[in-house]
C-alpha cells in the first residue's frame, strides 16, 4: 500500500546497495496503488522481499519523522507562552 506524507524533511535511509537504492527510486516514480501492486507482482520472490521490506523502512522512517515533527512542535508552543521577551 502506498501512503503520502506531508513532511518537512526528506526521508534518508543510509547503508543501502545500489539494486536497492535503484529499486526505491523505481518504487518511488509509481504514481498509484495500482501502479505498485501490478510492479510488484512481477518481481520474482526475492526482489519482492527487498520491495517488501524497502517499503517498511519507508513508512517507519516516515512515521519516526512525524513524531518528531508533532511531538516537539506542540510542547514549544506551549513553552512559548512562558518565553521571556
């Protein structure tokens, strides 16, 4: 399943192979669900291991990134209004 982020920063992931870094450029060109699910199921069972598993390096990298971003943004508002001007 492919998701859309709203994120500030840009998603790295380090230590990749090249195969897998050309893998998750190709995934991330799909336009669509649909796109990804027909690729997908082309791929042999091994490269649909690497897919599978790119792809939940992805979606944890990304929801890592939103904690971040909307844990820390709501605690500074709130200490802004204790700020010292």
């Amino acid at each position: 399943m492919l998701m859309t982020m709203s994120m500030t920063k840009m998603i790295q992931i380090n230590n990749l192979s090249q195969y897998e870094v050309e893998m998750l450029d190709h995934m991330w060109s799909l336009e669509t669900e649909q796109e990804f699910l027909e690729w997908f199921y082309l791929l042999d069972d091994e490269d649909k291991l690497v897919a599978d598993y790119l792809q939940r390096m992805i979606i944890l990298a990304g929801a890592e990134q939103l904690i971040e971003e909307t844990e820390y943004k709501d605690a500074k508002q709130v200490l802004k209004k204790f700020a010292l001007h």
